[in-house]
C-alpha cells in the first residue's frame, strides 16, 4: 500500500502523485489522503513522523502563517505542542508526503519520493 498525504491546490503535491502513479509498476493500491479535508490525529502524526525520521520541524510548513502566530519555532515549545498544532491546524503539515514499505519521504522535490522505489 502506497499513501499520498495530498494538497490538490499544490503544484509540488500533483506532481508527486504524478510520478508516483508513473513509478508504482506493481499497481500496488494508492490511498490519497487530502489531510486539509481529514487532519491526521497526534497519533498519526507521530507515526508518521516516525516513518520520516529527523527532527518534526523538519515535517512542517514553517513558513505558514500558523506557525508563526502560534510561536512554535520558539524556544521551549515541545514535540507534544507541535503535533497538537498540526492536528488543530492541518496547513502546518509539510505536503506532500508518501509512505511505502515501511518508510516516509517528503516530496519537495517530488524526485524526492524515487527512493522509496528503488
């Protein structure tokens, strides 16, 4: 199972989902999931934080108005809170972001998410 983390209104996003329908030889099933449409829970989030590795700003869209109104770039500001932030306010979540086989890339670029078929 391969799963698309989407924004359609993102050039970056549909050209992922482009290439991942180019690369997906096998037709292994595709779930896309507009997460503006159904936030991901702080459960899913940290597994899928867990699948990406390096550090959760790393996940997020920094450059969003959200991030800063809610001062999460600030000193002090825990994991717990940004993945709080991310549930409330699904923008902050980088985009797009596919996962198969046990592992997570994000797509920026959308070559990016070659590795996970090779």
């Amino acid at each position: 199972m391969i799963t698309i983390y989407h924004n359609p209104r993102c050039s970056k996003s549909r050209a992922t989902c482009e290439l991942v329908a180019t690369a997906n030889a096998s037709n292994e099933p595709v779930e896309v999931v507009e997460y503006l449409k159904n936030p991901l829970t702080v459960e899913q989030l940290k597994s899928l934080h867990a699948l990406l590795g390096g550090p959760l700003r790393d996940m997020m869209r920094t450059n969003e108005t959200e991030y800063t109104e809610l001062a999460l770039g600030e000193e002090g500001v825990t994991d717990e809170q940004r993945y709080e932030a991310i549930a409330k306010h699904p923008i902050l979540l980088q985009r797009p972001i596919v996962v198969r086989n046990g592992r997570a890339v994000i797509g920026r670029p959308p070559e990016n998410v070659a590795a996970l078929f090779a």
